[in-house]
C-alpha cells in the first residue's frame, strides 16, 4: 500500500489531504480531515440528572457541503462488475479532536454515509444547524485500526477504470 501525501493540495475539483493507493488491490481512497471542536451536549440534560458533558462536533457549514458536492461529482463506480468492495467510494472523512495526538484514532465516514445522514436529517444540531458529533453517529463509524485493515486488504475504495480515473486526476493536478 502506497500512501500518497497531498497537504492541502487543492485542485478546481476537490482538496484533500491523504491519499491511500493499493497497487495490489487496485484501490484509491482519499481522506480530507476535519477538525471536531469541543462543544458542551445540553440536550436531554434535565430529565436525566446529569451535568453536561463534553461532546465533539464538526461543524457543516456551506464550504463543507460545497466539498461534499464536488466530491460527490466523482464518486461514481465506473466498473460495477470490478473486484468486490464493501464500499466501492473513494472519498472518506477523518474527523479528529481539536489538539488531540496526532495518533488519535478519531472518526471514520464514508462520503455515501455522511450524504445518507445529510438526506435523512441525522445531523441536525441542538441549535438546529448541521454537524457531525458522536452523539449524532451513535457508535456507528469507523475507527482508524478497522478502516486501515479494509483499505489494507482492498474491501474498501474506488475500483478498476474509477482508480485509474482518480489517479489520472490527480497526477494532473499535481503536474498541471
């Protein structure tokens, strides 16, 4: 598995920061970080007793959709009948706490699950604007470990004719 750096590398198309390329496997996944901020989780606080508690979020403001629909643009499977994948998307999210270690596990969505929870309204905030947060996620998601061993062994990320499109993408825009 090959792992190619792109800090913020920014093309007309989409950033991203981390690319995963599995020559063996035929697989490209490309992860853009976002940073969780610590937030206090007041809802539900009063009937159960308890004092807040410390929840994390990532803010969804307009940038961020505009990222997720560019990304959007390319997460298609141009070869559907390719090696089999859990999930065949090439775009992932990493949401890490604000100063945490930079070996903290963090938060692992696919783009595909992070558009179900936008379209099924799942990320709606206390306040009523949109993020993602533990609470929201309810222990379903990725942790760093699990996701490195799909992309290890191929069950996750783009396929075929999709992996060789990415990669012409982005060879041009690093190259121009």
């Amino acid at each position: 598995m090959r792992l190619v750096v792109m800090s913020g590398m920014a093309t007309d198309c989409f950033i991203f920061a981390v690319t995963h390329v599995n020559a063996g496997r035929g697989t490209l996944v490309m992860v853009q970080y976002k940073m969780m901020e610590a937030a206090t989780a007041r809802r539900n606080l009063a009937w159960q007793g308890r004092r807040a508690e410390r929840e994390w979020a990532v803010p969804i403001d307009t940038r961020f959709l505009d990222q997720v629909d560019r990304m959007s643009m390319f997460d298609c499977d141009l070869e559907p009948d390719g090696p089999y994948r859990l999930n065949c998307g090439a775009f992932y999210f990493k949401l890490v706490k604000r100063n945490a270690a930079t070996n903290t596990a963090g938060i692992i969505l696919s783009l595909e699950h992070l558009r179900q929870m936008l379209d099924r309204g799942g990320l709606q905030g206390p306040l009523g604007g949109l993020r993602i947060s533990y609470g929201a996620l309810e222990g379903h998601y990725l942790r760093s470990d699990a996701w490195i061993e799909l992309v290890r062994s191929g069950y996750v990320g783009s396929r075929g004719a999709t992996t060789t499109h990415l990669e012409t993408l982005m060879e041009e825009a690093v190259t121009g």
